[in-house]
C-alpha cells in the first residue's frame, strides 16, 4: 500500500520509512526542506513537500494515500512552560486536518502519543496498560490527539494510536539518553532524582519502526499500543550505567535541584512511568529483537 509518513526524516520516522520499504510498500513522506527531499529520495521514497502549517499539504498527501504514519512533532522543549501546549495544539491540528480526509474510508491513521500521558492518568506507581483512557472531554495537551483519534475512530478511520517510551533508543539518537550522558561529562557526575526508583521503558528505535509497520497493516481501530520493549528501567540504574560509561560517579539529586541539574529534563527524569506492552504484542505479534537501553547507553558514553 501506499503510505503517506510526516515525520520520514527523523530519527523514528527514518527507520520507519526504511522498514514500510523493505516491506514492499511505498512511501510518501513529508518533506519541509531541500535536504529532507534529498534524504528521502535517497531512500527510495518520493519526497511530499509542506510542515505541519501547511494543512492543505497534509490534506493532500493523505487523500494520495491508502495509509498515514503521522510522526512529524516539534520536540523543542528549550522553553517548555512556553511551547509544550502550543506543540500539542500543531499536533492535534494535524490530526483532524488528515483525519478529515480519511473519513469514512476505513484507511488506518497511526498517530504518535507517549507513555509519559498515560503515567499523568494513572499516577505514581501503577503499571499503565493499553486499556487506560483520558477522560474524553480533556482539553489537556497530547490528551487532546488522543481522544481526537479515537473520535476518527467512530467515523470511519482506522486509527491507533502509538505511546512511545519516552526513551527511544538506536544509533543517530539525539534524544533523553545523549543528553543525559552530556549533562553527566558537564556536571562532573550522573544524576538521579531522590531515591532513584521511578521506571521508564524503552524501544529501540528499530523494533518501534516494525511495530508501526505492523498497526498500519492490521490494528483495529481504535486501538492504543505501547510501543515499549523494557517495560520499567529504574532510573537510578540508568544514572549508574551512563556514571559507568562516561568514567563519573553516581549522586542524588534534590527534586527542588532537579531543574538547575537537569535542565528541561528536570520536569520529566522523577517520573515513574512503570508501562506494560503486553496487550500489544498479543494483538500484532511483535516481539522486540535489537540492543537493549544499557547496550546503546554504553554506545553512547564511549563517543
């Protein structure tokens, strides 16, 4: 089938684009620039021109397509009280400007959410399954893109909607784990917050890309999935293995330090976000297959 990727030139998006081709499917993907449609091209998909302004581009790639991966999100969190809210809004925009042109169709529509939303339901110290839900008249941002997409669910399209482990892993990452090990060589050791027992899962990046190849081709609608190989790592250990690798030692650190520490990360690195898979890989057979968070952490020191 023909998808339509946003997203194809980032790290996940990249690796999904490569997996939907392997697969002998062809991709359509988002390109905001000269360079993306170069790289994209290169990889053997045919480049779509527009960002996530440009609506009436997102309406056209989807009407041209028989399937929508939508990973395209700007992840700049430098000012986070200022631009998280209105990331998510572009985001949700997104959602019902394809979501609208799908309608009625019963094309799947993927789109991206995070693990970290469901441990803001949940609360501390509660495995977050598949099965938990916002409440439906939630406003709160990303919460919004969910419910946004089970709506789209009711009116004809196959939507699911993909949680990713807040640390998706894999050779190019620029993400959580390289900026905790910079912080770790900057600060002259590894952090955690008060004791260092909060969980987060992980995905490399490789095993989230068949996973989503896997909902575009067969997921219900209406279907949440977590997209999490290492279900709770704590992250005391995390700051063990980075202090190990970059050759520092392992301290606590104060919650009121978090942010001075940490930078943005602060607000995120206390989270216990405990989240099970399970559900998932009963439904699409998926069983991830590549390095574990520690094996790229220990990549990632040694640079």
């Amino acid at each position: 089938m023909r998808v339509f990727v946003t997203g194809g030139t980032g790290f996940i998006g990249s690796a999904l684009v490569r997996e939907l081709l392997d697969a002998g499917h062809e991709v359509l993907a988002l390109a905001r620039s000269d360079a993306g449609a170069k790289a994209l091209t290169e990889a053997g998909a045919r480049p779509h021109r527009g960002d996530l302004d440009d609506l009436d581009a997102l309406r056209a790639g989807a009407a041209s397509a028989e399937a929508v991966a939508h990973l395209a999100y700007n992840h700049d969190l430098s000012d986070f009280e200022a631009t998280f809210a209105a990331n998510a809004r572009k985001d949700l925009t997104a959602i019902e400007a394809m979501g609208g042109v799908l309608e009625g169709s019963g094309r799947p529509l993927v789109i991206a959410s995070g693990t970290l939303m469901a441990a803001r339901i949940t609360g501390p110290g509660v495995v977050a399954t598949e099965d938990v839900v916002a409440d439906p008249a939630s406003t709160e941002p990303r919460i919004a893109s969910e419910n946004a997409a089970l709506a789209l669910a009711r009116r004809g399209v196959r939507t699911s909607i993909a949680r990713f482990a807040p640390t998706v892993h894999g050779t190019g990452d620029h993400g959580f784990m390289p900026r905790l090990v910079a912080i770790a060589r900057e600060k002259g050791f590894s952090g955690y917050v008060g004791d260092g027992a909060n969980r987060w899962p992980a995905v490399h990046r490789l095993d989230a890309a068949r996973l989503l190849r896997l909902a575009l081709e067969s997921a219900p609608a209406g279907t949440r999935l977590h997209v999490v190989a290492e279900e709770g790592v704590a992250f005391r250990e995390i700051a063990e293995a980075i202090g190990r690798g970059v050759g520092v030692p392992v301290r606590p650190v104060a919650a009121a330090d978090a942010a001075a520490h940490f930078g943005f990360l602060g607000a995120l690195v206390g989270v216990d976000n405990p989240t099970s898979g399970a559900a998932t890989r009963e439904l699409l057979g998926w069983r991830p297959t590549r390095p574990t968070l520690f094996a790229d952490i220990a990549a990632y020191a040694s640079r």
